[in-house]
C-alpha cells in the first residue's frame, strides 16, 4: 500500500515521542500489505474498525489512527492521528486532515 500524508505520523511522533515504536511499526506494516477489501484490513487488525468508508486503528489505548482506503489503486490517505481523548472529540466519518 502507498501511504498518504505520512508527515500527519510525523508531526504527531514529535509531539508524542512515546507513540513513535507503535506508530512507525504500523506505517512500515501497511506499507507492505496487500488489502483487497475492508475484511482484509481487519483479519490482519483484529482491533481495526470500520466507520463508513473510514478504518480506525487503536495503538494501544493511547492513540488512534483514521484513515480512507483506495483498495483499487491500493492508496492509504491517513485522515486524522490523535491520542484517544483527541479521537473523543472528532466524528471519524468525516475528519480530513491533510
């Protein structure tokens, strides 16, 4: 998969040094997936789910990941990253952050 907006991981690791091992682990794994279709995203992320045409990710209890998946031209567009009290706050139908 190709990654969009990878800087949004970026500026979040150098706010939240913490969260860098979990979210660059994720990056790096999505980069090498291979998702046809939403199930295949969530056999390989048991803890993933899907709101609309949005996956949410869950680092931990700590933080979240929102993002659009193109399974046709296999593009990830990462639409918001945020600590879970941030994620409280936000509708994850319709966030976009970049």
């Amino acid at each position: 998969m190709r990654i969009i907006a990878r800087r949004t991981l970026v500026e979040f690791m150098e706010l939240h040094p913490d969260s860098k091992a979990q979210l660059e682990a994720w990056y790096y794994e999505v980069r090498k997936a291979d998702w046809e279709k939403p199930s295949d995203v969530l056999g390989q992320y048991s803890r993933a789910s899907t709101i609309g045409d949005r996956v949410v990710f869950r680092k931990g209890n700590d933080y979240r990941i929102v993002v659009r998946i193109n399974y046709k031209i296999q593009v990830v567009y990462i639409c918001f990253v945020g600590t879970h009290a941030e994620y409280d706050r936000i509708d994850p139908s319709t966030v976009w952050n970049y």
